[in-house]
C-alpha cells in the first residue's frame, strides 16, 4: 500500500485529501477507505482532523 501524506486539509479542517494507491479519496473524522496491497485488504481511517493535523489508522487482514 502506497498512501501520500495528506495531499490536502479543507480550510475548516473537516475534510482530508489522500493520494492512496494512486488514487485520490477525500474523507471527514471518521471516514475511511478500502485498499489492497496485494497481501492484505486495510482499511486506512482518518482518525482525528485538528489544528492542521491528520491522525491516520490502519487494519491490515490477510487477503
């Protein structure tokens, strides 16, 4: 799995911009999205927007 440190943060911080896999996917606090890294589908999760930061998350299972 490739994933771009955040390639946008909306000025209100309620929406990130991610480059993962080659793909642009948007997400609020919360969100999340499905990514295969050929070994293993993960599950990449926004899990804080605050003071100009984005906390990411993984989970990882075997494919």
């Amino acid at each position: 799995m490739s994933c771009r440190v955040v390639s946008w943060l909306g000025t209100a911080g309620v929406a990130a911009r991610l480059r993962v896999n080659g793909r642009d996917v948007s997400l609020g606090s919360g969100g999340a999205t499905m990514v295969s890294t050929g070994e293993a589908d993960c599950s990449v999760v926004v899990m804080e927007l605050a003071k100009g930061t984005v906390t990411l998350g993984a989970d990882c299972g075997m494919a």
